[in-house]
C-alpha cells in the first residue's frame, strides 16, 4: 500500500456532488488532482499498477530483435520482440545490481547485455551468462540459477496492434476486461489491418484529458475544417445529438446514431472500407467510431483506417501521445493510392503533420487539453460542470478513476 489514500485529496462532499442523479447539477472533480504532484504518484502507486494499460503497438518492434525501452506506471520496461517473434515485455532491471538492461531503442539484437557487468539474457528475458561472477570466464564454479535471476516478464497481451501491460498481475483478463469493446467492434478484422504511419508527440496536459474529451460537443469549435456543421451533431429541431455517448465497463465508446448524415464522414470512393472477420456476415451495423479504453488507450476509426493512440502519463501536466495508423491490406504500397492514404492521415495530423501545427484532429484535441491544463492553475477551476446532453461520459470516467482509487 502506497503513502497516499483518496481522503488526503477528495472529500466524501466533492465525490457526492460529482455522483449528483442530475448532471447537469454535477460537479466535476477539483483543479488539483490534474495538477499535484502527490496526486499523480498515487495514481501511479493504486490506478496504473491495477488496470490493463497500453504501452505502444506491434509496430514499434517489428522484426525480430527489435526492442524499446519505456517507462510506465514509474516503472522501466522493455518492449520487445523475442527469437520466436514473440511479443515481449520485461522489466528493464538487471537482476544483479539493478541497473538498466536496455537504455535506448535497437535493431537486430539477439541478446540483451547490462552495461555494468556485463550479464547477459536472452530476447525472452532468460538469462544466459554471468562473466567472472566466481572469477572464472564461465562462471561455472558457482553458477547464478536462471530460475532466479532471469530478467522478470511483466504481464502482457496485445489487442488488435495495441500492447497492453499489467504491472501487478491482478487485474482480471484482458478478454475480459475489454469484453464491452470487443462486442462492439469484434465484427471488424482489425489484427488483418496493416501499419502506415506512426507519430508520438509530447503535449503539455495532464493524461485524464484525453479520456475527458470523448463527447462531440467540442467538435465544431475544435475541430475546425474537420467538423465545421453543427447540423451534423445535433438534430438542431429537437436537440437530439446524432452521436450516441455510451460508457460500460472500462470503455467509453461515440456511436452514431440514424440521425448522423452519411456525408459527415468522408468516404474515400478508391480504397477499401475497413475489413470484416471472413467468418462474420457483412450486415448493416452502427458501430462507435471514437473508443477510448480506460484509462490511457483511444481506438478510433474511420471509414477505412484503424487509428489508436496511447497515452503515457509523463508528469502531472506532460503526457506522450504514440499514435499509429492501419489502412486495409495490400494497400499500403500502391503509389496510386498514395494520395487517398495521405489525405486520411492529413485529416488526422494536418498537413504537415506536427503538433506544432495545429491543424489536424490530434493536434487540435492535444492543443485545447493544453488550455485545459493552463486553466487548472485557477481556483475558479474546481467549478466544472457537465452538459446532461453531450458529457455523461467525462462524468463516467471521473466517477471510473474514483471508484478504482477507493478499491
């Protein structure tokens, strides 16, 4: 058990108001837990440790040897792919004196080596040789069992291209834990989907913001150029949203609805529309194009690419954002498509496809959650309000982190 518990941040007042029957009566949480440093340790220590969270993509080590260092949840951790292609991740701790195996990405490698006595293991983690430990080449006098010694796996699975980690090993599987998600997306064959394009950035907000930002309220004011009618998110006679905001489980999910007009997503006429499982039926089905997997995972999509992004809480105003792109396969290397492809990626990073730019869905997403993070600065800040309309989800995941830090 860490140093901190809930009580020593929120009071059982502010958790009442959060949880108000009425939303639109509903408070949101206060200024400081986006902002103290004590607050983001305990989330390290009780929330990340607990929960199933993504670290990065298949795509970061494709071939074998390939391997990323990465620190999550305050711990160092290699990403690899192992001598069997296998996807691996250890922690990055040398099981002699502590030291870090792995201190920069690499290629082609077919063991790891600590750089401080220089033991070394193999891509699964095992290790295989302990020079000099008695004083002998070999080491073969008194040797250092594997069994104990070897460099420690961390609980991991991948879904659809995301790696996911489980520090503690406690949380339940992650079938189970993405059950939600894959009902409403397990039509789609997106293990067949192929990587075009990958980009990490780093942006000036706490990591709860992203998961704040799944409603479509902000569309036309954010997203400019990309959502400009207001017609294509609310029936503007009734003030019936055409976009469904569904929260269960550990998922947050945009579905649209009968009232969203099929000309408020672009439909690229010369590629493929995203791939269905061979063994499902193509029906006609409305299925979430905006999903977020609490807490740090987003898996959005368009009509043809798969676009999910991972975020790694840095600090308690810094997070990094590594994002990658799959389009259907054999696609990707058709230079007569290049064009339709890079219009899909511009939609989603801009033209010159930088943060800086601030053109694009992520870099306008990443740029408001910055003047959100600014904001935070003020007491007015602790008086957040939801719309009964558009933001049950951001009241979901609020009231979501709540309950994980009072288990």
């Amino acid at each position: 058990m860490g140093s901190f518990n809930l009580n020593d941040f929120l009071s059982p007042e502010v958790i009442d108001r959060l949880r108000d029957s009425d939303l639109n009566l509903a408070r949101g949480l206060p200024a400081s837990i986006y902002t103290s440093p004590d607050f983001f340790t305990f989330e390290k220590e009780r929330l990340f440790p607990e929960s199933w969270v993504g670290i990065g993509f298949e795509s970061d080590v494709p071939e074998v040897g390939d391997a990323v260092p990465m620190e999550v949840g305050g711990s160092p951790l290699i990403l690899c792919r192992d001598n069997n292609s296998q996807i691996q991740v250890l922690h990055n701790v040398c099981r002699h004196r502590a030291t870090m195996v792995l201190e920069s990405p690499a290629s082609g490698l077919k063991t790891f080596k600590c750089p401080y006595h220089g033991w070394v293991y193999d891509l699964d983690g095992s290790l295989l040789a302990t020079p000099f430990w008695d004083g002998t080449a070999s080491a073969k006098r008194c040797p250092v069992e594997p069994e104990s010694a070897s460099l420690v796996p961390v609980r991991s699975a991948v879904w659809n291209h995301i790696v996911f980690v489980n520090l503690s090993g406690n949380a339940p599987s992650l079938d189970s834990y993405l059950a939600e998600m894959e009902e409403e997306l397990g039509h789609f064959d997106l293990e067949s989907m192929e990587v075009i394009h990958s980009e990490s950035w780093v942006f000036n907000a706490n990591w709860k913001l992203v998961m704040e930002n799944w409603e479509v309220y902000h569309h036309v004011w954010v997203h400019q150029g990309v959502f400009d009618l207001m017609s294509d998110e609310v029936d503007l006679e009734t003030g019936v949203p055409c976009t469904d905001m569904i929260a269960r489980n550990n998922s947050l999910m945009l579905r649209p609805n009968g009232l969203r007009k099929e000309s408020a997503r672009p439909n690229p006429v010369d590629l493929p529309l995203m791939p269905w499982k061979p063994d499902i039926p193509r029906t006609p089905k409305l299925s979430s194009i905006a999903n977020a997997i609490l807490p740090n995972v987003t898996a959005s999509m368009g009509r043809v690419e798969f676009a999910p992004a991972v975020y790694i809480p840095i600090a308690p105003d810094k997070t990094l954002a590594k994002m990658a792109w799959f389009i259907p396969p054999g696609i990707k290397n058709d230079e007569k498509l290049k064009p339709e492809v890079d219009k899909i990626l511009e939609r989603w990073l801009g033209p010159d496809r930088s943060i800086a730019g601030r053109r694009g869905i992520r870099a306008q997403d990443h740029r408001c959650m910055e003047l959100q993070q600014q904001a935070r600065s003020s007491p007015v800040a602790n008086d957040v309000r939801f719309s009964r309309t558009w933001e049950a989800n951001v009241r979901y995941f609020q009231n979501w982190l709540v309950e994980r830090l009072q288990a």
